[in-house]
C-alpha cells in the first residue's frame, strides 16, 4: 500500500509539471489554460486555501483540491497534448540532480549561521 501511495504521489507530481506546462501551451484550449494555471500556482504555492498547521483541515485541501483540479484540466485538455506534456515532465524528473550544488548551498548556510552566532556570543559578551 505504501508503494501506491508513493507511486500516486509521483504521478501527481508529474501531472502538476505537466498542467503547468499544458497552461503555456497554444495548442491548448483558453479555459483549460486558465484552470491548469490555477492548478499548478495553487499546488506549487506555499500559500494554501487552509494552513497546513490546523490539523487535518490543513492537508485535506491538498489531498482533495488539487486531484481534483488535476483530473479536471486532465479532461479539458486534449490527450494527445496532455500525452506529450506528461512524457516532458518526466523526462524533467528524471535529469541528474547536483549534489556538489546542494552541498555548497548547504555549507554556505551553514557558515553563515554559524558567522552570525559567533558574531552574536561576542556581542552578547561584550
């Protein structure tokens, strides 16, 4: 069951890259365009119609909002387009991933707080 759960969630994923390249796409219809922007802005924004801190309120509009709006531009947009748009997105999913990037990001953070504590303790000790 937890290997279904993980395998929706990635196809959820990919559906949302997709919509939001199928909302950028001429070939698609205005509405479908409209709706599939909503879509992809609301699942990929960190503002959400209900928090996620309120409990289970909090992640029940995202477990019920966006499947729903993805299935929605799902139908509005032809198959053959929406075909395409999900095997770009995950072909995108599957490109390689910098490592030595993230670890400089995360040593650069790391530093800096660090910079800053130290900064902090002399001042405070002064």
């Amino acid at each position: 069951m937890l290997a279904r759960l993980r395998a929706w969630a990635r196809a959820l994923k990919r559906d949302v890259h997709a919509i939001w390249l199928a909302a950028r796409d001429p070939r698609v219809p205005w509405y479908a365009k409209m709706i599939a922007g909503c879509v992809a802005a609301y699942a990929l924004s960190p503002i959400d119609l209900i928090p996620d801190f309120i409990p289970v309120l909090g992640y029940l509009d995202d477990l019920v909002i966006v499947p729903l709006g993805i299935l929605l531009v799902v139908a509005l947009i032809p198959p053959h387009i929406m075909a395409q748009h999900r095997a770009t997105a995950a072909t995108a999913r599957k490109k390689p991933q910098s490592t030595g990037g993230a670890i400089a990001i995360i040593s650069i953070w790391t530093a800096l707080c660090l910079l800053f504590a130290w900064l902090a303790y002399r001042g405070l000790s002064a």
